[in-house]
C-alpha cells in the first residue's frame, strides 16, 4: 500500500481501492517493541505500507503483513481497514489532526476510576466532538493539559483503554505549514481568503482546498463547522490557526477564533469585559468612554438607531483599548431628533441627538 495512492494489492493479486472515506487502523511496534495503533482517514492520509524494508539487504525479506477489511457493498472500495504492520515497514502518513478549544476547557475531572482528565470541545480530523485529555500526559507529549488559555493544534494523538488522550505531537513541517494570527477576510473568489493584516488588502491571500476542513469557535469554546468559503466573513479581530498543506499549496485546515463582546479571545479565565460605556456626539463624530479596558485588547463598538423599538445597525468600529479607560472617536452621521444605542460587549448606552 502506498501513500496517496488507490490501488491496494494483496498477496493473491488482489486489488482493492482506498479512496478520501476510508479509515485504516495501523498497527505497528515502535523502538521500544510496544504495539502502537494509528488511525488514518483517506489514501492521502496513509502511509506506505510494504513486507520489505528497501532501506535494508537482502532485498526480499519475510515481513508479513496481514489486512482485514470491509468493502462497500459489492465494490471493490474499502471503507474500513486493519493492518498489522507490526514488524513490516511503514513510513510515516498524515494522521489525524486534533484541535482542542482552550475556552471549552473543564477544571480537572476525577472519576470513579481515580482517572483524572480535562474535558474539551474539540475537532479529530473532520469530526466535531468532546476529548478526554489525561491530565498526567506522557512523556514528549506538547499538549498542555488544562490549558484554557490557548488553541492547541497537534498530531498522533494516543489514547489509553479509558479513552484519555495521553500523548500527542507538534504537526510535522513536511506535512504542514502552520499560520496564526489576526485578521480574517473574505476574497473575491470561490477558493480565495485572505489572512492576517488589518484590512482586507493588506492581508496575505490563500487558497482554501476544496475539501478544507474550516471551523468557527465562539467565546465559550463552541464549534461550528464552516461548509463552505464564501460563509466566512472578514473579521479584523478574529484569530486563526490555519494548516497549509505542503504538497498542495493550500489551506486544508483553518480554524477561526471568534471575538465577542468586548473580551479578549484566548485570555481564557484571565479575559475581562466591560464595566461601564458613555457616548457623545458632535458634528458627525460619536465620541465613545469605555472603562475597565485592557491596553493592547480590541473592543468592537457598534452603533445602532433605535427605530420603534428595534436596533438597526449602522456601523461597528474596532476600539483599542487602552489601560482602566479609553475614549475613541467614530465618524457617524447622526439625525437630529433621533435615538441611537452605542454597545460594547454586554454595555450599552442611549445616545439622544
């Protein structure tokens, strides 16, 4: 079995086929003699697998390697796979990625078992779900347990009888290239986004892969998986951790902070919010007072007219903070006679003019 490619053949000269839905379940002992199992999902995810180690003499060698497997119907495709490749040799594949949601994360569980973990939102490979992460991690494991401080993004996750994940690895460079930072915006084009930068012009353009992975994360640690580009909106504040695939040249991952209402995403418990908001107006410039504000953080203000009873926005501007106090001025033409709420996170304040 190759990396990337289709075709599997056996040993009687069968060929079955692999295509991106099928899951392979690889056995194999590491330098330390232990039976390690990886999972794989599609054929550009799994390694070569061979009876013959082609690094080494004699060339031909008696390395068996032993599959079982399930097909789709009656076709020749695989859906799901198992592989003792326990002393044969195998290269390295794409293993799943696991993103774990530094907002969603629990204070440390124990349970009746004496098991102590974390509990996270998270997404493995394409699947929105919840993670165990053993708060005693392994040796060389990076993931840092207990973390609601920051995203993490990592590689060959392990996982005990209890379902904890005990150990993981930095994503490999010669798989993916990582992007983080600020500013995420929409592009003209199906497969376009741009990244980073505080404008849409001054960011760096990517392609997406048609078959990108893309998710949003709210505030609490929330995800919602994104089907498609063009359901992105550009967002200065908005984080990102984006995983450029090699080979491709394209984003296969992204990973999208949201910011909301005035707290600093990724401060976990250390975010603060507002304590208070007042406006002013004068000669088209509303004069926004917030307080409690952190320097250095992004407060988005929005201003809305108040029209029977209901807020019609008018424009949202990005404030930052300075420390305790910051007053910004936002160009806005206001009527006369009118009502106008201006908001911040959880503040409000009715600006008559």
């Amino acid at each position: 079995m190759k990396n990337t490619r289709a075709a599997i053949t056996t040993k009687t000269g069968t060929t079955v086929y692999g295509n991106s839905e099928t899951v392979f379940v690889v056995a194999e002992s590491d330098a330390r003699g232990k039976t390690d199992y990886s999972v794989y999902k599609g054929i550009k995810n799994a390694p070569t697998i061979m009876s013959d180690d082609p690094t080494t003499s004699p060339a031909v060698e008696t390395k068996a390697v032993e599959m079982v497997y399930t097909t789709s119907g009656s076709s020749d495709v695989v859906t799901f796979a198992f592989i003792d490749a326990t002393g044969a040799y195998v290269t390295n594949g794409k293993r799943d990625v696991v993103f774990l949601a530094a907002e969603s994360a629990t204070k440390m569980i124990t349970d009746g078992d004496n098991n102590q973990y974390y509990l996270y939102n998270a997404v493995v490979d394409d699947e929105i779900t919840t993670v165990k992460v053993k708060a005693a991690q392994d040796a060389g494991s990076v993931v840092l347990a207990g973390n609601d401080t920051v995203n993490q993004v990592v590689t060959n996750a392990d996982y005990n009888n209890k379902g904890l994940l005990t150990s993981a690895d930095a994503i490999s460079t010669s798989d993916y290239t990582t992007l983080t930072g600020t500013g995420v915006w929409k592009l003209s084009g199906s497969y376009s986004i741009g990244l980073g930068g505080t404008t849409a012009s001054a960011s760096v353009r990517y392609t997406v892969a048609s078959d990108a992975k893309m998710y949003y994360i709210d505030t609490d640690g929330v995800i919602t998986k994104i089907d498609d580009v063009k359901n992105i909106s550009s967002d200065s504040t908005a984080t990102y951790i984006g995983l450029l695939d090699v080979t491709d040249g394209d984003i296969a991952y992204l990973f999208i902070q949201e910011v909301d209402n005035g707290k600093q995403e990724g401060a976990g418990s250390s975010g603060v919010v507002l304590s208070g908001i007042s406006a002013s107006y004068s000669s088209g410039t509303v004069t926004v007072t917030l307080t409690g504000t952190n320097a250095g953080q992004v407060y988005p203000v929005t201003i809305s007219l108040v029209n029977g009873g209901t807020l019609v926005k008018l424009t949202t501007a990005n404030v930052t903070g300075a420390a305790t106090t910051t007053t910004a001025t936002i160009s806005a033409a206001l009527s006369a006679g009118s009502t106008y709420m201006v908001t911040c996170g959880d503040q409000s304040f009715v600006l008559g003019v």
